[in-house]
C-alpha cells in the first residue's frame, strides 16, 4: 500500500447509556484499512459503520471487545471483502448498540479507526 496512512479514534469515558451515533466528513479520499474498538468491561455493544444513508455499508454488526482486550477488523471483515473508499465530503457513520439487545452497557469505549490517504 501507498500512501500516508493515519488514524481516527473516539473514546467516552463513561458507561453509555444510549446508542452512540458518530458522524464525520472526511477532508480527503481515504480508504478504511483496519477498525479495533473495546470496552472496559464485559459487554453487549455492536458496532456497525457505514454512511449516513446506508449505516451499515462498509462493516456489518460486530461485537465491541470485552474486558480491554479489543476487537479488530480489516479487509476480510469489511462488505464485500473489500477496503471501504471514503469519499471526501461523504458523511461517515460508526453506530453502536450500547448493550446490543438489552445485554450488559459498555465502559469507556474506545474506538480506533485506521486509514490510508487516496
């Protein structure tokens, strides 16, 4: 791969109490390369990001990793198999289900998202 790579990371610092909705426009063309996300704690939260029309189309419902020990995403797990292009100006969407289906609420999530520059 060519490129600068960089990355995008969300963190709270709290137990969520509500879904989190995370939005952003990226300033340039990037492709997604890798996603790890976790919690603190034992939990239930799925995450799924897309854009703002279709919330899922770059990585389907995924377990937020438990305990510190995070999840980790990349080409294989992504739709298609495929590394998600962001175009600039596009709005991005992380979702996550705070306690999936009423299960235990996330600690401290922590999000990282990895890009490549093109």
């Amino acid at each position: 791969m060519l490129g600068n790579v960089f990355t995008q990371s969300y963190y709270s610092g709290y137990t969520l109490a509500a879904n989190a909705d995370i939005r952003f426009i990226p300033a340039i063309n990037c492709k997604l390369i890798h996603v790890c996300c976790c919690g603190s704690n034992a939990n239930n939260a799925i995450m799924v990001i897309g854009t703002s029309s279709d919330n899922d189309a770059y990585l389907t419902a995924v377990d937020v990793g438990d305990s510190n020990v995070p999840s980790e995403f990349d080409r294989d797990n992504f739709v298609n198999s495929q590394f998600p292009v962001f175009p600039k100006g596009e709005v991005v969407s992380i979702l996550v289900d705070y306690d999936g289906a009423g299960g235990t609420a996330v600690q401290n999530l922590s999000i990282v998202l990895t890009l490549l520059e093109g």
